[in-house]
C-alpha cells in the first residue's frame, strides 16, 4: 500500500491523505454528481451537477477533519500526543499515540469527534433552514446533503462497537462503573465484533436484493460488508492487545530483566573484556560436531581450564567433553524428565539431539522461565 502524504497541518497536527482516500473521494463525488443531484435537480445542468458534488466532498472531509480534530484536542488537553490526522478509505483517522490514563479522559476523548459532527450538522441545517430551506436550489441541496450526511457520521460513530467511537465512550463507561478496565475492553470489543458481523449480514442482505433501509443495492450492500470487515479486524486486534496487556501486566522491567548485568571501568582494555567473557558469561557453550555427529562440547568451564598460554596451540576437540561422556536428549523427551535430569546432574545445558545431530540446546534457565511465565513458580523479587 502507498503512503499517505500531507497536505497541511492544524493544531500543530500534520493532516495526512492515503492515497486510498480517492477512491472515497472519487466514488463519492461520482454517486452525486451522476444520481443523487440530476434527481434532486433536474433542471440543472451536468457541470452545476459536478460543482455540487465536489464542494459537498471537500466541505464533507472538512467536516470529518474536524471530527479528528476535536478528538485530537481533547488527547492534547490530557498530555497525550497526536502523531497525525489521516484521510483514508473508511474516513478519518486521529493516531492519538496512547490510551487515557482515566475512564473520564477517554470519555471525553472519544464523545468529543461525535459531539462536533453532531454541532456541524446543526449548522449546516441551520443555515439551510435561514437560507429558505424550500426553495430547492444547488446551494439547498448541498447544504442538506451536509447537514443529513454529519448527522449520520455522529450516528454511525456512536454505535457502541469498540474500537469506534462509540465502542469507546461505551468501555470508558462500563470502566467507571466496574473499574476494570480489562473487562470494560473485551465487553466493548465483543459488541464491536457483534456489530460488525450484524453489518457484513445486512450488507450481504441488501446487496441480494433485500430494501433493508440501512444498505441499498449492490454497492451499498458491499460497501457495508467491506465496512463489517473492517471493523471486525480491529475489534479482534483489540482483543488480543487487550489479552496481551493483561498477561503482561503482572510483571514489572525487573522481573524480566538480566539482573546484574557485568559492568566494568572505562580504562580496563578490550584484551581484559574479551578473556573476562568466560567470567562473567559462564553459559556460554559450544557444540562440537565432526562430520555432522556431536563430538562433544566446550563450555566456558572447559576453556577456563586451558591456561591462557597454549590458547592458540589448543583445538576445540582437546579441550572438549567428548559425547561419549556427555548427556543429551532426542527432541521429543518430556521436558520434566529433562528438568529432573539437569537437576540431578547438576546441569545448566543439553543438547538436543536427532540422529546424532545438534538440533538444539535447552538451558536450565529456560525451563524456570516458562514455569515462572505460567505461573507455577514465583516470579524472582
Ligand atoms: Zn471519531
């Protein structure tokens, strides 16, 4: 997919434009300029007709950049960053860089793009009641069109169905009330999947042939299909994020840190450091294969033992562990097994073997890790 590209900025927010926001923009202007308005004037020329439909467009995006904006002024309020405001093929986009901290800023955040669309609507049909309202010109028509078309904006946007608009005044309204916010997001994610299945099965429906009022005919029906799907990827996607927050939540940086990683003063020299490698790093391990069987290993323990002196003179097969007096395991042995067995041996490390082949070396550590992750074991404090 191409990147967007910027065509200004507001509030100090740079406003971008997908190039997928044509074929909205394209699309649109077309259904208006070819059926909406010959129908509603038909005495109008086709370039009136076309004058029309492009300024009810551009005035209707300003209209959504609006939206985005009021959404994005209300994250400033609160400190939260606005990266971009994008156009694109579904409508707006605010990327608000993080989530509210309170039930309250969400809140508002979120009713704040509804609300303004609502007001816009108000003005436009505001203006075309004081303009005569009845008197069926270009300008009448258009303005109506604006007014019916932020209306339906600030509906369709408060339908309950996470992570739209309304789906997240509805979770910062359930977290209020319950405190929970990870309950209030799979409550308001399920909607927002129930919601966008409803959708796809009434867009399916009209594009069948059914008149359900909501959708019309084929494009209207796929449209809303295209919409349904759209929506059911995000509300799924804030599923698992959700899910996945809520795991990791229970740790801290320090439980998954390296605790005491090795330091050392400016002035020691790099010759230091590398031989201090065996020192500090007392899991390092190779594996000695000849012709593509295990020969044995050399840990740091083994190279330890070779004075410094005869490093260069001494091969990996001297100072290895020959196999023979080595314990390794086929892939598919029961991991407590193999626990018990380093265990009992006194083994940080095993190498994994299929058909006399290292395949892979499973480390002591690794097993405690995942017995900690799935809860079975303390996490270290
Ligand atoms: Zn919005």
């Amino acid at each position: 997919m191409m990147r967007p590209f910027k065509i200004g900025a507001l509030l100090g927010i740079p406003i971008l434009v997908s190039p997928s926001w044509l074929f909205l923009f394209g699309g649109l202007s077309w259904v208006l300029a070819t059926q909406l308005y010959p129908a509603a004037l038909r005495h109008s020329s086709t370039t009136t007709h076309f004058l029309m439909a492009g300024s009810s467009v551009l005035l209707f995006f300003a209209s959504i950049i609006l939206h985005e904006l009021a959404h994005s002024a209300v994250a400033k309020a609160y400190r939260i960053p606005v990266k971009s405001i994008t156009l694109f093929l579904f409508g707006g986009v605010a990327q608000i860089t993080r989530e509210a901290s309170k039930p309250m800023g969400e809140f508002l955040m979120a009713i704040a793009g509804p609300a303004t669309s609502l007001v816009l609507g108000v003005l436009f049909a505001v203006t075309w009641f004081a303009l005569g309202a009845t008197n069926g010109g270009p300008l009448d028509v258009v303005l109506f069109w604006l007014a019916w078309m932020n209306g339906i904006l600030a509906l369709f946007n408060l339908l309950p169905a996470f992570p739209m608009d309304g789906g997240r005044v509805f979770r910062s309204l359930i977290w209020m009330f319950t405190g929970n916010y990870y309950r209030a997001t799979n409550v308001a994610s399920w909607a927002g999947r129930g919601i966008a299945w409803s959708m796809m099965a009434t867009g399916a429906l009209a594009a069948g042939g059914f008149n359900l009022y909501i959708a019309e005919g084929t494009f209207g029906g796929l449209w809303l299909i295209l919409v349904g799907l759209f929506l059911e990827n995000a509300a799924r996607q804030g599923l698992l994020q959700n899910r996945l927050v809520h795991a990791l939540r229970q740790y801290s940086a320090g439980d998954l840190m390296i605790a005491d990683p090795p330091v050392v003063e400016p002035a020691m020299s790099v010759a230091s450091l590398a031989r201090g490698v065996l020192e500090l790093n007392p899991r390092v391990c190779y594996f000695v294969e000849d012709h593509g069987k295990l020969a044995g290993i050399v840990s740091a323990y083994q190279m330890r033992a070779v004075p410094e002196g005869l490093w260069e003179r001494t091969t990996a097969g001297e100072a290895m562990i020959p196999s023979s007096r080595l314990r390794a395991t086929p892939a598919d042995r029961p991991v407590h097994e193999v626990l018990i067995e380093m265990e009992s041996e006194n083994l940080l490390h095993m190498p994994v073997v299929t058909d006399g082949r290292v395949v892979g070396v499973i480390g002591r550590d690794r097993i405690i890790t995942l017995l900690r992750q799935a809860g079975l074991l303390p996490a270290p404090r």
